[in-house]
C-alpha cells in the first residue's frame, strides 16, 4: 500500500510537472509610433488621437452617430442576426471540446452488469455435469492513462486557445454585423435624402415644361426649346423612379442582418439628420488589443504550439494502469457476498520502437502549421494597419472634397439664379437654364453622395479600430 501511494504521489508530480511544447511568447511585429493619416487638414476633424486609456471608444460604437433607428436596429440584430448565433454556436462547441479534453486526466471506470443461463452436457469445473445453472457477475473495470509527458495537459491547452479564439471570432462576427447594418442603414438613409432632392427637380422640370408650351402656343418659343424641356423632365423622372430600386434592395438587406423576412420588413422613409462623429484614434499598436480578429489570429498561434507538444509526446513511452474487481457467483443469494468478489490490478507500459519516420514527419508537420499560423498572425496585423490608414484617410479627404462640393453647390444656385433672370429678360437661350438645372441637381447629388461616404469611412474606421472591443474581454482558461 506504502508503494502503491508512492508511485502514485511521482504520477501525480510528473503529471503537473512535465510539458513538451516550445515556450510560448506571443509573435513580435512591427508597429508605428503614430498613423501616417493621423492628423487632419483642418479644425473641423472627424477623429483625434486618443491619450492612454482616457479616450477610447466606450460602449455601443454606433451610438457615436446619435441616431435611435439606427440604435434600435443594432439591438434587433444583436439579439436575431443568425450569423451571430452561429458563431455563437461554434463558441459554445469550442468550450465544449475543452470539457472533453479535460475528461482525460480521470480514469475511465465501466460497469457491466451480466445473467446467463447454461447448460452443460459434461462435468465442467465446478463439478457440476449434465446440469442447468445460472451464472451472476458484476464486474467493474478501470483505467488510467497518466499524463507523464503532458499530452493532455497540451491537449486541454490546445482547446482552451481555440475556444477563446472561437470567442473572439464571435466578437468579430458581431462587429462586422454592427458594421455591416450601419453601411446599409446609411445608404438607405442616402436614398431617402436624394428622394426630396429629385421630386423637386422632376417639380421643377414640370413647371418649366408648362412654362415653355405656353410661351411656345403664344409664339415665344421654339418647338426645339419645348422638347428640350420635356427630354430634361423625363430624364429626371427616370432618376427619380430608379431611387426606388436601391432603397428596397437596402431594406432588404437590413432585413436579413436584424433577422426577419423581407416580406414583413419595412424601414419608414425620413431625412437623414446624422452628423459626423468624433472618433477616438488612439496608436496602431493598440489595435493587437482591440480587434477581434487579430485575437483570434493570435490564439490560433498559440493553439499551434500547443500542438506541437503533443506531437512530442509521441517519443516517450504510455503507461496504463488498470484495474477490475467485482462479484461473481451461481445464486442471486450469494451474488454479493464477500467470497463472490474477485478483483485484479495491472500496468502496461508501451513504447514504438520503430515508424519509419513518422513521428519525427508528425513534428515538422505541426511546426510548419504554427509557423503558418504566425505568418497569418503578421498578415491579419498589416491589414489591421492598412485599413485603418485607409479610412483615415478617406476621411481626410472627403473632408477637403465635401467642403469643396458645398462650395460648388453654392456656385452652382448663383449659375442657376442667374440664368433664369437673364432667360426672363429675354438675354439668353432657355438652353443656359437647363444647363444651370443640370449642374446644380449634380452637384447637390454629389454633396449627398460625399457625406454618405464620410459616414461609411467613419464606421469603417471604427470597424478597423476594433469597435471598442479589447482583447481583455476574452474569457479566461479558468471559465472555460
């Protein structure tokens, strides 16, 4: 008994003592002090940088943009987007898997439980010949693998890295989703925008054409102006029917994202009064911290060196111990009285002593698969990079552009003014106004079109800062 809790006190120590994966030390690469696009052209900024841990984006990101439909559409989706609750799902499999992992460290013990009814033509051992006899036996088996060389221990890692990188590709799930519905909320609200915009033009073209077939009964226009007015009115009206196309394609879409059919799915037309927020930066270094996507990319690394440990434990030898005791008898009677037990005790040691090859190859497989997983750790960073320069400077951009078109918009309504007087006082040709109307109802798109843009590079840019997400969110080994 002294010798049996011995062997087991060693087992236990090597058990939570030995481990054959590498160290693991996180990935190193190359971060910038500051973003290149960082500072903005002029005081009318749509981000700034953010100081250590005092401005950062808090909370639901969307509600930066002030706007309740938006608001209320983001909480549906967070509770019915399927995309979500599949990644959800996959978590919840992951954190599973942690569990079966971790069953590994306990012996398996059995029960079977057995009555048969025999007969016998000869004497058979127990002296009996010719007769009928019923046999009782409940045998109860155990054995143990213990974990010498930390095979389960790396396992149980393993899983445990792939159930948080599970969680964090959750998060990034739901973040791109969030993003995903600001985008086509926003270029539904654009729709809604342009829809006043061209039914005043397709007013406007209206009462011009009733304008120019009066003045052209009383002699004072040419037919060439009539139909010339006519072609700018119809024009505007197909720019006026085709809005209708986008904006249902948008609905629909917004549909799927918060989870209903797009039979039953409507979103009321309303002007859109959405300003541009103000967007906390903060260093590129901070983003390995706050995108979900890159957590995941790190946990897959640290997933793959937890491999490579078990891999490694193929060279060393398994020990198993067993184990069987129960009752044996030929009466229900005596079935469990002391003298029907019977136990028995063993251990088996195993060891390959030739594969040609094949552990030394399994190795360099799960090496080459880590330092796979590091490169698309590095890859996943640099595009964390670029997409945030990106967005950055976009919005510097369309900063400078949607000044600009404001500007041109302004020109454009003096041209406009301008025109119609010197038509009225019999200066110019009709065909200077409808060049007037042209210019202006562009350049008014165009202003649309450039804020729509400003909005979607704002939740792009909040997309690739990580949505306020931090890696910190992750559910620790002990939860899983």
């Amino acid at each position: 008994m002294n010798l049996a809790l011995l062997i087991t006190l060693m087992i236990t120590f090597l058990t939570f003592g030995c481990s054959l994966a590498p160290k693991y030390e996180r990935p190193a690469v190359q971060t910038s002090a500051a973003y290149k696009e960082e500072k903005p052209v002029d005081a009318k900024d749509q981000w700034k940088t953010a100081r250590p841990k005092d401005e950062a984006i808090k909370g639901p990101w969307w509600q930066l943009f002030d706007d309740p439909d938006l608001d209320a559409l983001e909480k549906k989706a967070a509770v019915s987007n399927q995309n979500i609750a599949s990644a959800s799902a996959m978590f919840l499999e992951a954190r599973a898997m942690v569990k079966e992992s971790r069953s590994q460290y306990f012996p398996t013990v059995t029960a079977s439980p057995n009555i048969t009814r025999s007969r016998v033509g000869a004497t058979n051992a127990l002296g009996q010949a010719g007769n009928t006899f019923t046999e009782y036996t409940l045998p109860f088996d155990a054995s143990w693998e213990p974990d010498l060389w930390g095979r389960v221990r790396n396992t149980v890692n393993s899983k445990v890295f792939a159930a948080q990188g599970a969680a964090a590709d959750l998060e990034n799930m739901r973040l791109s989703v969030q993003a995903e519905l600001a985008v086509d909320y926003y270029e539904l609200r654009n729709q809604d925008a342009l829809k006043p915009l061209l039914d005043a033009t397709v007013q406007s073209d209206s009462d011009t054409l009733k304008l120019m077939q009066v003045r052209y009964k009383a002699g004072l226009e040419s037919d060439q102006a009539v139909a010339m007015s006519e072609e700018q009115l119809k024009a505007a009206q197909v720019l006026d029917t085709n809005l209708g196309i986008l904006r249902a394609q948008y609905e629909h879409a917004i549909a799927v994202l918060v989870g209903e059919p797009s039979s039953s799915f409507s979103i009321p037309a309303t002007v859109m009064k959405t300003t541009l927020p103000v967007i906390p930066v903060g260093l590129p270094s901070q983003l390995l911290e706050r995108r979900p996507d890159i957590a995941s990319a790190e946990r897959a690394v640290a997933q793959a060196n937890a491999q490579i440990g078990v891999a490694r434990t193929a060279y060393f030898p398994d020990l198993t111990l067993s184990a069987a005791a129960g009752f044996e008898a030929l009466s229900l009677a005596d079935w469990f009285s002391w003298p029907s037990r019977f136990w028995a005790v063993g251990a088996g040691l195993s060891e390959t002593l030739f594969d040609a090859g094949l552990r030394r190859a399994t190795v360099a497989q799960y090496r080459a698969a880590y330092d796979q997983t590091v490169a698309n750790y590095r890859q996943t960073v640099l595009s964390a990079f670029q997409q945030a320069e990106d967005n950055l400077a976009a919005l510097r951009i369309l900063s400078q552009s949607s000044q600009q078109e404001n500007q041109a918009v302004q020109a454009a309504q003096r041209n406009l003014d301008e025109a119609t007087a010197r038509y009225k006082a019999g200066l110019d040709p009709y065909l200077n106004v409808l060049s007037a109307q042209v210019r202006l109802s562009d350049d008014q798109q165009t202003a649309l079109n450039l804020h729509l843009q400003q909005l979607v590079a704002s939740v792009q840019l909040i997309k690739a800062l990580g949505g306020g997400w931090e890696a910190s969110q992750l559910p620790p080994s002990k939860d899983m």
